[in-house]
C-alpha cells in the first residue's frame, strides 16, 4: 500500500510539472506575440501617416539587417620615454575633465550644468591676421589641431567652402557664423577653404573673435590619416567634375575628415547657433521617415535596410533651458524609420563611428543620388555599430538641430519664411532658443534670400547675430557657372585671392 501509494504521487509530481511547464509556454507565448506586435496588425494600414510606416514594417517584416565596416587598426605607434621624473608625472597625471563639457547620456535624463559666463559684448583685444599653420598642413593636410579628452568639442569648430576662386561669402553666411562667437567667444572656428580670400573674416579676428580661412590637402590628409575615399578623391571626383552634386559630395567627404583627425563640431554656414553646444559628444542628428518625405528623396538607395527602415535607436531630446542655463537631456526609444543627416556633427578625434561613414566612399558612386553618400554613410556606419556603441551615440531630432520649422524638406512651415508681426516673432524665437540648437537656413545666402524681411528668420538672425545683416533684398544677381572644387591648397596663390 505504502508502495503504491509512493508510485502514484510520483506519478502526480512529473503531471503537475507537465502542466506547469506548458502553462509557461502558453504564457510566454502570448506574451511573445504582445510584444512582437503580431497579434494587433490590422488588416489596413493605420491612418495616421507616423504609423504608417511601423504597420509597413510589421507586414512586411523589414527588419533591419546589422551591416559590417571595418575600424581602424589601434595606434601602435611607440610611447617616447620620459626622459625626467617631471616628465614622467606628467604622463601619469588624468587632466581634470571640467563638468561641464561632453555629457555622456546613457539611457536616463541627464542634468547638463550650463557653460561658464563669457559676456560675447564685452570689448576684446582685435587679432591680427591667421598664421598658417604651414608644417601641420604639408605632414597631416589639415591645419586644425587635434583636441584632448579633456577639451569641449565646442573649442573647434569647422565649416567648409568651395565657391568659385576668390569671390567671398555671402553677407547672409557672415551674419550666421558671427553667431557661433555669441554662444562661444573664445572658440576656434577653421573654415577649411581652398577658394575663399585669406581676409574674409577680418571683420570678425579684428572684433576679437578667434576665425580664420584654412587652406587644406585633401588627398594628403586621406593619406596620412591612412582613410577611406582616396579612390573616390582620385576618380570619381575627376570623373564627375561637372555634375550638380559633387560640390555636395566633396563636403560630405571632408567634414568626415576634419571629424576624424581633429574632432570638434562641424556646422554648415549657413546655420544660426541659438544655444551654447559645449555638451554635445558623438552627437548626429535623426529625422524620422515619412512616406511623403525620405521615401522620395531617398528613392535610389538600395532596399529598405539602407534607410534604417525597421530599426531603432535612442533620441535625446532637450528640455526647455532652465534660468540659470542648465538644461536636461532627455532620452527616448524611437522604432520604425528614420534616418541620420550629418548637417551637424560633434565628435571627438579618432573616432570609429566617423571611420565605418568613410567607407561609403570607397563603394560604386553614383552622382545622380545626391544622398547616397553623406546620409548614406552615417546610416551604415550606424547599422555597423553594436548596441553598445548605438547607445553612445546622441542622437537628436531634426528639429532640435535644425530649427523648430524641420519637419521635412517637402513642407517647411509658411509662417516663419513670410513677414510676421514682431509680438509673434519674439513667441517663435524665444520657443526655438529653449528647444533647439540651431536654425538652418537651407542656402538662403545666395542671391536674395528665401526668407522675407521682418519674417521669424529674418528677426532670428537679428537676435543672434554679432556682424550686422546689410540689407539682402535686392535683386538676384545672375550666378557665375562654379568651377570644380579646388581640394590641394598647393594650386592656390594667395596673392590672387585678394583680387
């Protein structure tokens, strides 16, 4: 009796485990399909266009694929030998990293402390003309300085040029830059130019303001730096001179490089800076795909992993700037399409992210698909990178970079190009200074500008500017057919670029 009784209960505890087990199962199944999002698709699509592309992902299970780049080789490069015990503690010593420089965000709302107080109105002692920078330029192509661990990517920052020989930039362009010294008055900033006059921006060095024309060796700093494009630099190039988008292409290229062998933060010229940037670390900016938007001007790039359809990645954004300057960054999970635009770049030397975007340049060129290089190579190298090298990534809206009107190239918002009233202006600015980094001004600087007198971008640059606006409202000049960049500054005689 004992026997059987013994046989039957470990008969019983083998059942009970059996329904356990599948209980669990059909559990975790459920809970699998809750997740996954299998059990809710509709049979249509959901009538909000910013679902639409989600529901496509699901239906047709375009899940993105992780791409593979190579990264650099680490530096084997010997250590020299330190030579005295000074010499010696100077090598073991950490430089101190103030608190308020490349924010690290990680997941959680971080608390940025806001820059130290640098009053831009205040008389400073003019500069004199830029020194060149002659022995950096013929060993490394460049003349910008590497910036250290502990630096601000907002010292240095670098713009690009390649306008017809001699002829300068625009007044609009000069008001733009003079506002990076109202948020920054002691940064550096290089605009690497092989074409732009020596003395361009004297009105800015003689107002105290550390900004100088760099001339620049692109073929010799894709050969030092040992990088990606030097086929693209010597063939393609040359072979498409002449097309409408090489100029594009070509800044693509060098922004890469200005990024990798010296870091800072690169911004195109025409670009007002509403807010000091001395947090922003391997910082890009993200747009998010719509159907009537990215899915045409991307139309030529190959499958929909190219465009990061299907993917995900996490968004900081900032909160309003509080009263003291302080801010907090807050981080969000975004799914579905979107893709990275490298309008706006702030890295530091060096670093594998900038690397894996060159390497597009070594794939075939097609000069006809004016994206299928500079937001092509940011997509990749971001499908490239792990999980944990996403999660470093900041990477923030379209709108935060580019001005609060960002909503895609095919509908800008009416309101902020056309005349305003000042009560509504002061309403649009004040909201764009405590959400945004910066508005663009999507090449408004040639000829007249896109923008009307007296409108919210009009009295934006007027807030933000230190070089006063003349007034750029006459009538458009007829533009000069633009030669091919010039991308050694060997060809370059300065003594003609005054001319």
């Amino acid at each position: 009796m004992f026997g059987t009784q013994k046989i039957k209960q470990s008969i019983a505890v083998p059942r009970r485990l059996t329904i356990a087990l599948l209980a669990l199962g059909f559990a975790a199944a459920l809970l699998f399909l809750a997740l996954s999002g299998a059990g809710t698709i509709s049979p249509k699509p959901p009538s909000d266009e910013t679902l639409t592309v989600q529901y496509q992902c699901q239906q047709h299970n375009w899940w993105a694929k992780r791409t593979s780049l190579r990264v650099p080789p680490p530096e084997q490069q010997p250590q020299p030998t330190p030579q005295t015990l000074k010499d010696a503690l100077g090598k073991s010593i950490t430089p101190i990293k103030p608190a308020w420089v490349r924010v690290d965000v990680r997941g959680t709302d971080t608390h940025v402390p806001p820059a130290p107080v640098v009053n831009a109105s205040v008389a400073r002692a003019p500069l004199g003309a830029f020194v060149p920078r002659d022995a950096l330029l013929q060993t490394t192509g460049l003349q910008c300085l590497v910036l250290q661990d502990h630096q601000s990517l907002a010292e240095q920052f670098h713009g690009f040029w390649d306008g017809p020989m001699g002829q300068s930039l625009p007044p609009l362009y000069l008001s733009a830059i003079s506002t990076v010294f109202r948020q920054h008055p002691d940064s550096t900033f290089l605009v690497h130019s092989n074409t732009l006059p020596l003395d361009q921006f004297d009105s800015l060095r003689a107002m105290g303001f550390n900004i100088a024309v760099v001339r620049f060796d692109a073929e010799r700093a894709l050969t030092y730096g040992k990088l990606p494009g030097l086929r693209w630099l010597r063939e393609d190039r040359v072979r498409h001179a002449e097309h409408r988008n090489i100029r594009t292409h070509t800044s693509d290229l060098m922004r890469t490089i200005f990024m990798y062998q010296c870091g800072g933060i690169y911004l195109d010229l025409d670009s007002v800076l509403l807010r000091p940037l001395h947090f922003l670390n391997r910082a890009i900016t993200m747009e998010p795909m719509r159907p009537d938007h990215l899915r045409v001007q991307y139309i030529k790039m190959s499958a929909p992993t190219s465009m990061l359809s299907c993917n995900e990645g996490v968004v900081v954004r900032p909160e309003p700037v509080g009263q003291d300057g302080s801010m907090t960054l807050s981080p969000y999970i975004l799914h579905g399409d979107f893709a990275l635009v490298p309008g706006v770049l702030a890295f530091g030397p060096r670093d594998n992210f900038i690397y894996m975007m060159m390497q597009v340049f070594d794939e075939a060129y097609d000069p006809s698909c004016f994206s299928c290089v500079g937001p092509m190579a940011a997509n990749k190298a971001y499908m490239a990178s792990t999980p944990a090298e996403k999660i470093r990534l900041q990477l923030y809206p379209a709108d935060v970079m580019f001005g609060p009107n960002w909503s895609g190239v095919l509908d800008k918002n009416e309101e902020f190009w056309v005349t305003t009233t000042e009560e509504r202006a002061r309403i649009l600015i004040n909201d764009a200074a405590a959400r945004g980094f910066t508005q663009h001004l999507y090449g408004s600087g040639q000829g007249a500008p896109k923008f009307d007198r007296n409108s919210y971008i009009h009295r934006l640059l007027l807030t933000f500017q230190l070089l006063p606006l003349p007034d750029v409202w006459s009538p458009e000049q007829p533009q000069q057919q633009q030669p091919p960049a010039v991308l050694s500054s060997e060809v370059v005689d300065p003594n003609e670029l005054d001319s």
